[in-house]
C-alpha cells in the first residue's frame, strides 16, 4: 500500500545518508519512532556528484521498511532514464537537480504523470532564476545548502537570504508547494532556517550521528517553532 503524504505541518526529513547502512531497516525504524515526517533517499552516480551511493533496489528495500514518504533527491546526470524505476520502486517525492536536467518542465511533468510528487532541487551556486518559470508545476523545491555529495557538510550561511527570497516569491505567487533545505541542518541552525521559510528540513549527521534521535528530532521541533511565524506551510498537491 502507497504512503498518503502527510497533513500541512513543518517536516523533518532525516536523510539515511549518514545512516548506519549494515542496519538500514532499524535505522529507518528507529527514525520513524523518533517522529521523522519523510525518509530522505540520497541517490549519487559518481558524475553529477563526486560520490555513488544507492539505486532503485534500495529504495524498494526501503518501501517495504516504512510507512514514511520516502523522498527521494536525485543527484544523478541525466535522471529522465531513472524516473519510472524510482518511481516503481516506491519514491513518493522524486526531486532532479536543475543543473542535470535539459527540458525540466518536461521532466516534472512526467514525474507527475507516473504518480509521484515532483521536486526541483539547485545547488548552492545556481541562482533562483533558472529554474522560477518551472516551479508553478511542481510540488517541491529542494534549495541546497551544501555543495552536494557528502553528509557532514557545512552549512553554507550565505543560502539563507536565497531561502527567504524563494519564500516570499513562493507566498506571493501562491504556489503550492513544499520549500525543502538540505545540508548540514543540525539543532544549532535549523532555528535560523525556519525563520528563512523552509517547510521541510533535510537532516543526516544532525540526526543519526547523534545518541538519540528522538531527543534530537524534539529539539529541532522546539527551535523550528520558535523561529516560525504563526501562518501554516504551504503544502503540495495530494497524490492521484
Ligand atoms: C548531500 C545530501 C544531503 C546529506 C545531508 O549531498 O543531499 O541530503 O545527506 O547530510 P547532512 O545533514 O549531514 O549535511
Ligand atoms: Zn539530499
């Protein structure tokens, strides 16, 4: 049985990149019971990024280990080959990179078509304008705030007034779709990245290279709603 996206809330999306791999079905589990809102499925090709991670197998093992929306951040060249495999495998959000795709409308289009949110992801280097004319179709943007390839990055200060310009871009156009940030969130800044407007918070080490990510993942909740204002999150199309 598919996953039904859940209600509008702020979402914290542990990333299972820094995850211990020899126990991914626990540590998956074990994220769910701390109170994670998505499992985030970073998949590296070792030519879009400087690192290999995982395919669709994995991403059907993960399908079968949790009930969570499995959203999954394609860090690949050329992923219109991949879209139907990720898809059928169980990718409910299925998120390309700007700078590995040639005609992104066409691409966020079929993405919808096969039955899955589509996402649009920009690396930190790549500014908000080239991928603006596009974001009316989708359901998420990704604003990364690392250069992506590794877990225990460093955050990149200098995205945050490019998160909050997405923001008020977002509200004054209506769009409606989730604003997602990821790299290098931990309990320190994840405050400062509410308060630029992200609905949905990437985090790997932050989480699973602590003792306990339940403690942790309350952590983040408490700070994520001290530094947001009172208005509710946008929130993507349901699933047909
Ligand atoms: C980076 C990945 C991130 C990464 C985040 O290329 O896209 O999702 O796992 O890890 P942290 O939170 O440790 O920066
Ligand atoms: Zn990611």
């Amino acid at each position: 049985m598919k996953p039904k996206i859940l209600e509008p809330k702020k979402k914290i999306a542990p990333s299972i990149l820094s995850a211990d791999f020899g126990r991914l079905g626990e540590e998956v589990k074990a994220a769910e019971d701390a109170g994670a809102d998505y499992i985030h499925v970073d998949i590296m090709d070792g030519h879009f990024v400087p690192n290999i991670t995982a395919g669709p197998q994995t991403v059907e093992t993960l399908r079968r280990s949790t009930p969570l929306p499995l959203d999954v951040h394609l860090m690949i060249q050329n992923p219109d080959r991949f879209l139907v495999d990720f898809i059928n495998a169980g990718a409910d959000i299925l998120t390309v990179h700007v700078e590995a795709v040639v005609h992104l409308h066409r691409t966020l289009m079929e993405i919808k078509e096969r039955g899955a949110l589509a996402g649009v992801s920009l690396n930190p280097a790549t500014s908000l304008c080239v991928l603006e004319p596009a974001l009316e179709y989708a359901d998420l943007v990704l604003v990364m705030t690392v250069n992506p390839g590794f877990g225990g990055q460093e955050f990149i200060p200098s995205m945050l007034p490019k998160i909050e310009e997405l923001r008020r871009t977002i509200d004054q156009r209506g769009w409606k779709l989730e604003l997602e940030v990821d790299g290098g969130i931990k309990v320190e800044n994840i405050g400062q990245v509410a308060k630029a407007g992200a609905d949905v918070f990437v985090s790997g080490s932050g989480i699973f290279k602590t003792d306990d990510y339940a403690k942790t993942i309350a952590e983040m909740r408490r700070q994520i709603q001290r530094n947001t204002k009172s208005s509710p999150p946008r929130t993507p199309r349901a699933r047909r």
